[in-house]
C-alpha cells in the first residue's frame, strides 16, 4: 500500500485545524509537508488563535 495519500491527507488536515491560527491554513499544511503531521499537530497546539477582529456598532 502506498502510504503517500495518507500523509497528504494528514497533512490537509493538519491545514484545516490551523486555518483559525496565523500561520492559516496554507502555513500548516506546508509546516505539515515539510515536518511531520505529528510536529505539526504540536506546533498547532502550541500556538495561540488568531485574535478575533470586532466590528464596533456605531
């Protein structure tokens, strides 16, 4: 079995999770290819979500 579409997959998903960080989802992903999917999932986890930007009504 070819274990390249998984890893893809994992990565891709890695990317999903870290689509509300700053690094977004692309940063991710490509953290993901370029490491592991499991470093990636710790680096996730050890950083903080992207701050929220609030409209104030007027």
């Amino acid at each position: 079995m070819n274990a390249h579409p998984v890893y893809l997959i994992a990565c891709a998903l890695i990317g999903l999770a870290g689509r509300r960080r700053r690094a977004g989802f692309v940063g991710f992903t490509v953290i993901a290819l370029l490491v592991t999917p499991l470093v990636a999932l710790i680096i996730l986890f050890a950083t903080a979500p992207k701050p929220e930007v609030r409209e104030q009504d007027e």
